[in-house]
C-alpha cells in the first residue's frame, strides 16, 4: 500500500509540474481527487485492510491528498498569472506608436488666385455677380453686338447644345444680364466656369474667366487704366512694365489688349513671352454704344468700360506654370505646392 502510494504521489507530482495550463491541471486534479479518482478510490478501499493498519494508511492518504490539494492550487496561482502576463504582452497596446494625422485640405491654386482678383476689385468697389453656364446664344453673343452668321464668332469655337441655347464661351454675358436689370451706376465683376472647343498645354474645354463692367455718367478710357494698373499690380506686384495695345473685340470700341511685362524674365525675352518680352493677359475696351442700346441704356447719359481675363492664364503666370492640365488633374504631388 506504501508503495501504491509513493508511486502514485511521484506520478501526480510530476503530471503537475508538467502541466502548462490550468484546464489541464483541472484534469489532473478530477484524475486524482474527483469522486471516481485515484486517491478517493483508494479511501473506499480502505476496508480491505487490516484493522490496524487502517489508521496510519487513512493518515496517509489525508495527507497525501492535502499535499496533493496545496501543491495544484500552488500550481493554478503560478499558471494563471503566466497566463494573464501572456495575454498582457500579446494585447498590448504601443503608445509610443505616432497617431494618424488627419489630412489638411487647402483650397486649390486656382480659387486662390480667384479669391485675390475678387478681393483686389471688392476693394475697389465692385460688386461681384453670377451667371448661368447654360447660356442663351443672345447673351452670349447677340446682345453683344455679334450677330448670327458674322464672322467674329469665329473668334471663339463654341460647343451648341441646340441653335440658340449654348455652353457659354466668355462671361461676357453676364454684362448684358446685369444691364438688363440695372439702371447705371454698374459696377460689377463677374467670375465664372466658360467653354470652348479647344484643348491643348495652354488650352482647357473648361476654363474660368473674370468678367468687368462698370457704367456710369463719365466713365473714361483713364479710369479703364487707372483701374486695370491697380490691378495688375496688386496681382504682380508694383513696378512691372504695363502696356495697352490697340485690338478688336465685337462688344468695345476703342478696345485695347493689355500686356504685363514678363513675369519669366523681367521683358528680356524668352519662351514664356516668345520673346517678346510681354504677356498678353487681359481684353478691355469701351463698352460700345450698340451694347448699351440693346440693354436700353441712354448712351447720351451714360458711357462705361469692360474687360475680361482668363484665371487659368494668370495663376499660369503667377505660379510659372507651363501645362494648363495640371490645373485639372488633381495630382495632390502638384496641388500640396500651393
Ligand atoms: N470676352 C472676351 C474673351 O473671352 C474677353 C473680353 C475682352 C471681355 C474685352 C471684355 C472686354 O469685357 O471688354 O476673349
């Protein structure tokens, strides 16, 4: 019986040293102390025994069966924190780790030079004002002074959706929309998305121009290049060499072309200008009394100019950039430049 009992003590003792997870060590404790298990066995065996020797065998097994309790609860405690040190380690979270940056958005090239033109001409007064895309041929050409079949349309390649009705091909329009509803003083810019067929590094199907107008008892060709020089040179900054140069536009008369000195090379000359030494950057003129007639304007009381730019030119110009498509691309590489 001694013997039965060593030999089954070293056999516990080592099951339990080996396990390595507390479910097994449950097991080894239903193997040994659970009511069908090995040591409660042998305490029902007991009556098979010698009355004398019942006594120190009982002894025996109690105490055999209290080392047998302690060291699997020893165990337990030891394993449970092995485990609960494992489970630290593989959901550990690494705080030093730098958190994800949300993404700053800035607005793109393009109405940020068109957020300075508009504040450079709030500033001098104007209004600014909309129009539609979808535009009327009347407004886009007629009432200004373009009449069907004449050959300065030509000017301007221009995507019909029906014979009248047209995607707009300058903001121009807008002048005649405004007059309409206007008596003078008008003082107006009108910035706005326009269409041509036309697609190249210097050409986009959709581009934006900045439109003018301002109508009043005196307006003069002075005011036109006092206004324009003010802004050429809030845009340019001061000093660069302006000049006006006489042009055709169906809609002013006189009409002028206006130049900046090159931005590339100072008036040098190089690629940008064709070396020339300027950049054409502007139309304007005064506005021609069949325009203000058609809007039912009294051109004995009243005179005015307009003028008009392209913004994709002058963020061009402002930023020296050679592709008009990387305006439109979204290449975030370009844009994160501005
Ligand atoms: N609408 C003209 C164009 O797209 C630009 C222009 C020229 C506008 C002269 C004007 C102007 O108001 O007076 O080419």
């Amino acid at each position: 019986m001694r013997e039965k009992l060593r030999h089954l003590k070293d056999e516990a003792w080592r099951r339990i040293t080996e396990a390595d997870d507390t479910g097994e060590l449950d097991k080894i404790r239903v193997c040994y102390l659970g009511k069908k298990g090995e040591l409660t066995g042998l305490l029902r065996s007991m009556g098979s025994l010698p009355p004398d020797e019942r006594p120190e065998v009982g002894k025996m097994v109690n105490e055999l069966r209290g080392q047998l309790e302690g060291f699997l609860k020893e165990r337990i405690v030891d394993l449970e924190a092995r485990e609960l040190q494992r489970r630290l380690e593989l959901e550990a979270i690494d705080i030093t780790l730098p958190g994800r940056q949300p993404a700053f958005g800035r607005k793109h090239p393009l109405n940020q030079v068109l957020d300075e033109i508009k504040a450079i001409f709030i500033g001098m007064g104007f209004e600014v004002v909309e129009g539609p895309e979808v535009e009327l041929d009347y407004y886009n050409f007629e009432a200004l002074n373009l009449p069907p079949d004449h050959p300065t349309r030509d000017m301007q390649d221009t995507f019909f959706i029906t014979d009248d009705i047209l995607l707009r091909s300058q903001t121009s329009p807008v002048q005649i929309r405004v007059m309409e509803k206007q008596r003078p003083p008008v003082r107006i810019i009108a910035p706005g998305k326009v269409y041509r067929v036309d697609f190249d590094a210097t050409h986009s199907p959709m581009f934006h121009q900045v439109e003018g107008l301002l109508v009043d008892e005196r307006t003069t060709f002075g005011d036109l290049k006092g206004i324009l020089r003010a802004f050429i040179e809030a845009i340019f900054g001061e000093g660069r060499g302006i000049r006006f140069r006489p042009s055709f536009f169906p809609f002013t008369e006189p009409s002028a072309e206006i130049d900046v000195e090159c931005i590339m090379c100072n008036g040098r000359g190089c690629r940008v200008c064709s070396h020339t030494g300027w950049l054409e950057i502007l139309g304007a003129g005064m506005v021609d009394p069949r325009v203000l007639q058609m809007v039912g304007y009294d051109v004995d009381q009243c005179q005015g100019f307009a003028f008009g730019m392209g913004v994709e030119r002058i963020a061009m110009l402002k930023y020296g950039i050679d592709d008009i498509r990387l305006l439109f691309e979204n290449d975030m590489r370009f844009l994160n430049q501005f």
